[in-house]
C-alpha cells in the first residue's frame, strides 16, 4: 500500500492534504512530477542520465536508480497524477539519522525568470547558500532508544545561517547525546573512515572537478547513517546520495563551479570535524613557497 516516506527531511511533502511523494514499502519512492516544468525537467534529467555512457559506474551510485515514471493517485487527493519511479534510498533502515543540503551558493540560472531568480536570490541571502555555498535543507537524528528523533523544525533549520550554526549542526548529526551536547563520538565511523562520508564526497568532488556535461542547481546531498551500527563501531555504513534534479542545466562544457564550490565548502566543515575529533583525514598537499604546482 502506498503511503508517505516514514523519512522524508526536506522538500515537498504528503502532509496536510498536500502534494507529496509516497513510497510502497518494498523498495520504490514515488516522487509526484511538479505541475510546472520542473516536473518534466526532472524526468529528462534521469531519462538522458540513464542513457548516458559518460558517466562513470561508480558516480551513477550516487543518483537514486530511476523506472520511469507511473501514474498513481495523487496524496493530497486531486486524482490520477505522474509520479518518476525512483529507488527509495533509505528502503529497510530501521532509525535512519538523515542530513539534507542544498547544495551551490546560487540556486537560480542564468535563464530563470524574473520571479524565480528573485525568489531564490532572496533566501540564498537569507541562508547559509551565500556565505557557504550550501545550506541545511532539513534533518533528523536518531537519538537513540526511547529518545526517538531530533527533528528541528523548519524555522530552526533556516536560522541555521552562520558557518558557527550549521556546523554545530554537522557535529550533533554524529554526536551520542540525547540532548543537543555534541561529542562527536560517531564523527570518525560516519564521517570519516575509507567508506565513509568525507572519502564518498571526496569521489564526489574528484567527478566534479572533470564533468563539464552538467550544471546541477538547486540539488541537494542527502547523507545519511544508522546509529546502530555506528554505535557498534561500524565504518562504510553510510550512505551519501544526490537528490533533486529539476533544475539541471546543460554545463556547455563547462565545470559546475557552484555546486563544486558548495562540494569543498561541506568537505571543510567535515574535515574539521574530523580534525578536531582526532581523526586523520589525510593531508592536501603542500602549496609550494614558489606558488607553482611542480
Ligand atoms: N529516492 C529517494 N529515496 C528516499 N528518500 C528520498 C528520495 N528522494 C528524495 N527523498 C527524500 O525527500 C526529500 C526531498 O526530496 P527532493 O528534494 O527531491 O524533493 P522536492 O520536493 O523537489 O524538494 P524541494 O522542495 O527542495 O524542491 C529528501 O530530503 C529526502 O528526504
Ligand atoms: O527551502 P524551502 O523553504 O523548503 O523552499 C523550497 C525550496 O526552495 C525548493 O528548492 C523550491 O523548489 P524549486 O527549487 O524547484 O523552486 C520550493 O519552491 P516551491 O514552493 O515553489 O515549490 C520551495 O518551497
């Protein structure tokens, strides 16, 4: 029976009577299309994706797996509605703690509308986009059993505007405590470690740095853990996913500087975490006194 996602964290959601995707418990998310293009563009977005031989196996992992689209009954009751077919990504974790971010300093276009780019200039100043080129979209944090979730609501979630707020942010998602002290006692098998966040963003960064096909506005990078297994020391149980596609341009041969900008913004946070939870994170390499890379 469809219903609405148990984890949902940010985005449009099937609450209230309105407009939401839903999920079958076996696997699927149905994403319903928005009823302007961003629907449609979504849709040509995975459909060219999926037939793309550019893309490397190992990035294709980091985008839900895409079956097309089906008409189902809307959630908020209007009726037979277009929904894409997606992979529910978070399908048989049980506390799933989950972080969304949106990812790019601007999340308009340079062919948006008036309107649009307004609306979007307006809260990429009024967020964390701007000054850190990323911003939380939403969260929630398993605290561990009979504590339930840490869920801040929407407002407190836009407050989070200073790299002070959203990092404190970072460093509760991978803390112990059921209140809002951070220990970051799961920084080092969540974030750090071979399979873990920061080596996935890193793979990530490494794509980015070379993929000139597309530009991704407005896209958001949803990371995520179980607690149970972190609990149990458990490194690579991770999980680090691209979500949101209605708004992806063609990068006309050209690298993604905003999304790869917000990209190394977020690692930086992560790395410091990591730092200051004492562990190693690998050393960049020197900037030579010359100023020249040999
Ligand atoms: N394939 C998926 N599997 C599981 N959860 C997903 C999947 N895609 C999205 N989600 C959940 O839904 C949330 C919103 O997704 P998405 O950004 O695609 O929706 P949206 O309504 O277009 O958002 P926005 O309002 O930012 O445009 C994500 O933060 C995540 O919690
Ligand atoms: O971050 P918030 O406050 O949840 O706001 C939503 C977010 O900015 C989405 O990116 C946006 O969709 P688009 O990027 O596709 O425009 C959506 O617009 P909408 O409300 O017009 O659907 C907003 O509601």
């Amino acid at each position: 029976m469809l219903k609405p996602p148990d984890h949902q964290v940010a985005g449009h959601q099937a609450l209230d009577g309105n407009l939401g995707p839903l999920i079958d418990g076996s696997g699927r998310f149905y994403k319903p299309l928005q009823s302007d293009e961003r629907g449609l563009e979504e849709v040509l977005f995975y459909t060219s994706f999926a037939s793309n031989p550019t893309v490397p196996n190992h990035i294709r992992l980091f985008f839900p797996a895409f079956h097309g689209t089906v008409t189902l009954p809307a959630s908020n009751g209007s009726g037979p509605h277009p929904h894409l077919v997606l992979d529910d990504l978070v399908h048989g974790l049980s506390h799933p703690s989950l972080i969304d971010l949106k990812i790019g300093s601007r999340t308009w276009y340079p062919t948006s509308s008036d309107n649009y780019f307004k609306k979007c200039l307006n809260k990429d100043r009024e967020t964390s986009s701007l000054p850190l080129g990323f911003r939380i979209s939403g969260l929630r944090v398993y605290k561990g059993e009979g504590f339930g979730f840490w869920k801040p609501d929407k407002n407190t979630v836009k407050g989070c505007v200073t790299a002070g707020d959203v990092e404190s942010v970072l460093r509760r998602f991978v803390s112990s405590s059921a209140d809002s002290s951070t220990d970051c006692a799961f920084a080092s098998v969540v974030y750090g470690g071979a399979d873990g966040i920061l080596a996935r963003l890193l793979e990530l960064k490494a794509w980015f740095e070379d993929q000139t096909e597309y530009h991704f506005c407005s896209c958001s990078v949803l990371m995520g853990f179980e607690r149970e297994a972190a609990e149990k020391g458990r490194e690579g149980r991770v999980m680090v996913r691209l979500v949101d596609f209605a708004h992806v341009l063609d990068g006309g041969g050209v690298i993604d500087h905003n999304f790869l900008g917000g990209l190394c913004s977020l690692i930086k946070f992560l790395k410091r975490i990591l730092t200051d939870a004492g562990a190693n994170v690998g050393k960049d390499p020197p900037f030579p006194e010359n100023g020249r890379l040999e």
